[in-house]
C-alpha cells in the first residue's frame, strides 16, 4: 500500500541514505568474502578493490594443509547433535512444568530463570573440573551436554510460553481416548508448537556453530576442533596469510548465511520471542 | 468435570521433566554453587587438593589494580556499548519505518552482521584495521591525515572493539525496535496527523512512550551482552595493548588458564556475575520509574 504512494523529493533522499547505510554495514562481509578469492599479496596491496582473477588457490589449501576441513565436519556434528538432543529433552521438561501445576513448578520455574542470568564464564572452571572428574573432559559428548544444559534453562522458558496457548481441551480429549501423556506430548502437542521449535533450533543453532571458547577448552586436544577455534588458531600459523584466514571465514559464515536467507521468518520470530523471555 | 480434568493434566508423569532438570543441576547449578568454594581457595587447576584459604582472594582483589583495571573496562565497555548499540538501532529501525521500498532487503543487511561469530568478526576488522593496508587508514591516507594505530592504541583500542559491536550488535536490537513500531496503533498516529501535531512532538509524545517496552528490553540486553564480551577481544586485542581492553571475562581466562590461578580466576568470575545481577536489577528499576513518569 505504501508503495502505490507517490515518491517525493524527501523519500527519495531517505532511500539513498539507506542504501547508504546499507552499503557500509555490507562493506566487512563483503571485503572478507572478496579476500578469499585474492592472493595474499593483492589483498595487502588492494585491500578494496576486485580480485583480478578468481582465484580458488586459498580453498585448495584450506582444503589440504589445514584442519578446516576437519574442524568444519566437528562443527557440523557438533551443532545437529546437540540440537537434536535439545528438542528431545527441553519440550518435554516445559510440558511437565507448564501442565502441572504445584510444588514442582514453583520451583524448578524460577530456577530455570534464575540459570539464564548465569554468564557462562562465571561457572566454567568448577564445570572444567567436574567433566575432569567423570571423565568427559576431552570428549566430544563434553560440549553436546553443555549445550543440552545451557538451553534447559532458557529453553524451558521458551517453550512454556508457547505451550500455555495450546488449548488444554485437545490433550483431554486425547487421554480419554485412552492416549498416554508422553504420547499425547510427542503426537499431539509437539506438532503444535512447531514455530517455537523452528526458532529455539535457530538461536541454539547458530550459536553453538558460533561458539568458541567453551569447545576450545573442553574437545579433544591436538586433535581439530570446531571450525572457529581453528580460525583462531590460524593466526598463530599463518600470521600474514590473510588469504586463507579469509577463506576459512568464509567456510564458517556461508551455512549461517543460507539458512538465514531461507528461515527468515523464523529468525526474526526467534529474536522476538527471545527478547520477551528474557 | 474440573475435578477430572486436574486429575488429567496431574497424570502428566515427572519423569518426562529429568533428563533436562537433571542435567542443567548437574552441568549449570551444580557447577554455579561450586564456584563460591572455589573461590576460598587457591587451586591452581592441576593439584588433586584445593587448600581452602577463606576470603583471601577477595583480599587479594581489592588491592589488585590489574582487576580494577578490567573491572572499570568492563562497565565502560557495557555501558558505551549499550548506549551507542540503542542509539544506531533506533535509528536504523525510525529510518526504515519510513523508507517506501525493500524494507527487508536493508533490515536483513543490518541485521547480517549479527550472524557472524565473534572470532570471524573480529579478524574480519582485525584486517579492516590493520595499520598498513587496512581500509581505515588508507583513506585516512588518501585525505593527507596520518595513519591511526587502531587497535595498537591504549587510548583508541578500547574504543574500536565498542564500533565493531556495534556495528555486529545494532541489527538485533533495531528487530526488536522495529517490532515496537509496529505495535503503536496507527489511528493514533493518524489523529495527531489530522490535529496539527508537529512530526518531532509526535515521535516525543508518541512514539517515544509507546517504545518504552522495547527500550527496557534492548538496554537491559544490550548491558548484560556488554558485559559477556569476549571472542572479539581474544581475536582483536587479546586485552592489549598493556591492559587497555582487558576486560573480566578475558581477565578469568588469563588467570585461570595461563597462569593457573584458578581460585582467584572463580573469585572475578564471582564478582562478573554480581556485576549481572545488580546490572539488571538496578536497571530495570530505573526503567521503571521511567515508565511512570511517561
């Protein structure tokens, strides 16, 4: 409707400071990206301007001097696993603590709450030392479970928000017809909150493959871990090599970016009910 | 009939709710309870036994400049960080209310940086600032003015880590402004339209109230992110030059893990999350009392 209007001067210029704009917040991506496709040299010398030929050298060397490829694979891993995990287990906590209503609820509600304002800096060291103790430390389940238990707390609260619009007569129905209660959740229910599910895989998503320090510390050591922490430790090997860091930051930035332009909607539908949980 | 469908909803078993209660005890309570022993001793992360020295840490730290030192960068950082963040935000979000053709287009572009992991966003600005080629001082060159050492600076660095958060935070908090604008009614903005009502009393008297929600949410955010800031320093500055960005979550690292302080690395963690708590608390009072003026 707005765009039957007739521009006038004022909307014009509006325009033009947003694309303005636009372009300067594209401009970083956009320069990494270009850079990956130049050669050290070109970039040190034209930081700007066009690569003067595509050049796909920086990928045959990520691809067999580096651990990226590796690091990639683990990062990949790592974030269908723990996300699996996450929708396996935090619906069906929300569901119990939103339907029944009592001691239980009232107090596991809060606590849930209160987990979220905990920094994760502000627990890891005693966390480092219990994963020593049973043994998980240097594994690669270590970091799946703390991505379990970090998203309980805000997970649940997520979740519960949606399942209190579900209406309570469905699953009634359901039990009278002789459905269990985990049954009736999974067959029922879950279907029901799909929206939600979409944007808590998104958020938990893009951070855990965002993630660094935690798998730093925790994965197996000499051993490739995800692909950030091997950017990281790129520019300790390759300290001029912009080429190939650029490279692997653009193996790391590409998935986020294909999922984003594709889920859209459940990203800014993942941001909002986000921001009213916390 | 209510009497049966309580009885219903009560057979709903516990057990579905363990694995993830069990694991967020096990893997965040437990640990977060933990932390305040650790932080009365002096483990050094290695020893099997951690020898319990009461409150000396918190000695230690009052007469530590080095802590007060990231402590103040801290709430500097959070704290321009928020107020900077809120101000692009808003008016990227007034900007495009009004813009008249591909909406999505520019909000998905500012909100693109939010997607990036803090070690990519880092380097990628870690290039853009380089004191040689980067594309700062190049046009800085191409001007006639001098290079600028960016992130080499004591007095600048702290201040180029605030402009790459902003410039990866403020797409986040514009959806959430956005989301805002389109909640105030349009008829009342129609009404003050038809009586006369000068656009800039109108954004004053209007706009600016009827945001107030959006406004707690993205400051309380933006600080309590503000204060988490970590990757970016690692990958920028690694808290230099000297000390300049060090900041309490770098700082735990350090301590803890380089120099194997553990005990006192957990005592600034402590303090990292008090400073949280009174963040949020104090601030969303301050909101408050803000909503009811308003």
């Amino acid at each position: 409707m707005h765009n039957s209007k007739k521009w006038k001067t004022g909307d014009y210029i509006l325009f033009f400071i947003v694309a303005i704009l636009a372009l300067a917040f594209f401009f970083p991506m956009l320069f990494s990206i270009l850079s990956a496709f130049k050669t050290n040299g070109e970039i040190l010398k034209n930081p700007i301007g066009l690569p003067k030929r595509i050049n796909f050298s920086n990928f045959f060397y990520l691809w067999n001097k580096t651990s990226i490829p590796r690091a990639t694979v683990n990062s990949f891993i790592l974030t269908t696993v723990s996300c699996f995990f996450i929708i396996l287990v935090v619906p069906m906590s929300s569901y119990v603590i939103e339907r029944r209503s009592g001691k239980f609820s009232s107090f596991f509600y809060p606590l849930f709450l209160a987990g979220m304002m905990i920094p994760f800096q502000a627990y890891m060291i005693p966390l480092f030392r219990e994963l020593r103790v049973i043994g998980l430390f240097g594994t690669m389940l270590a970091p799946v479970i703390i991505y379990i238990s970090g998203a309980s707390s805000f997970g649940t609260l997520l979740y519960c928000s949606f399942i209190r619009s579900v209406p309570k007569e469905i699953e009634e129905s359901a039990a009278i017809d002789g459905s269990s209660p985990f049954k009736t959740f999974w067959k029922i229910v879950f279907p029901l909150l799909k929206p939600c599910t979409a944007s808590m895989l998104i958020l938990q998503g893009v951070g855990i493959w965002n993630d660094f320090l935690m798998p730093m510390m925790v994965m197996p050591a000499n051993q490739p871990k995800t692909i950030n922490v091997e950017i990281f430790s790129f520019i300790g090997e390759f300290q001029v090599r912009y080429d190939v860091l650029f490279c692997g930051t653009l193996v790391a930035i590409v998935p986020v970016i294909i999922i984003f332009i594709f889920l859209q909607k459940y990203f800014i539908n993942g941001i909002m009910a986000g921001a009213v949980k916390s | 009939m209510t009497l049966k469908k309580t009885g219903l909803i009560k057979r709903i078993p516990v057990w579905m709710a363990f694995p993830s209660i069990l694991m967020f005890s096990l893997f965040v309570i437990m640990p977060a309870v933990m932390s305040i022993y650790f932080s009365l001793t002096s483990w050094d992360g290695l020893s099997p036994h951690m020898q319990f020295i009461g409150l000396r840490n918190y000695m230690d730290l009052i007469h530590d400049e080095r802590f007060w030192n990231a402590f103040r960068n801290t709430i500097f950082l959070a704290v321009a960080l928020a107020i900077l963040e809120n101000i692009v935000a808003l008016t990227l979000a007034l900007i495009l209310d009004k813009v008249l053709k591909a909406r999505t287009l520019f909000r998905s572009i500012f909100y693109l940086p939010n997607l990036l992991s803090g070690i990519v966003t880092g380097y990628i600005w870690v290039a853009l600032m380089n004191y040689s080629f980067g594309i700062f001082n190049v046009v800085l060159n191409h001007l006639k003015i001098a290079s600028i050492n960016w992130l080499g600076n004591p007095g600048i660095a702290l201040w180029s880590i605030i402009f790459v958060m902003v410039w990866k935070g403020a797409g986040y908090y514009m959806i959430i402004y956005i989301a805002g604008l389109n909640s105030i009614p349009s008829d009342i903005l129609e009404a003050a339209d038809i009586d006369g009502v000068s656009p800039i009393r109108k954004f004053f008297s209007i706009t600016v109230p009827m945001l107030a929600g959006s406004f707690t949410i993205n400051l309380t955010l933006s600080l309590i992110n503000g204060l988490k800031v970590f990757d970016q320093i690692v990958a920028m500055t690694s808290g230099g030059p000297g000390f300049a960005t060090e900041t309490l979550t770098y700082q735990i690292y350090t301590v803890a893990f380089s120099e194997g302080k553990q005990g006192y690395g957990t005592a600034i963690a402590l303090i990292l999350f008090l400073l949280t708590m009174v963040f949020s608390l104090v601030e969303t009072k301050l909101i408050r009392r803000f909503e009811v003026e308003v």
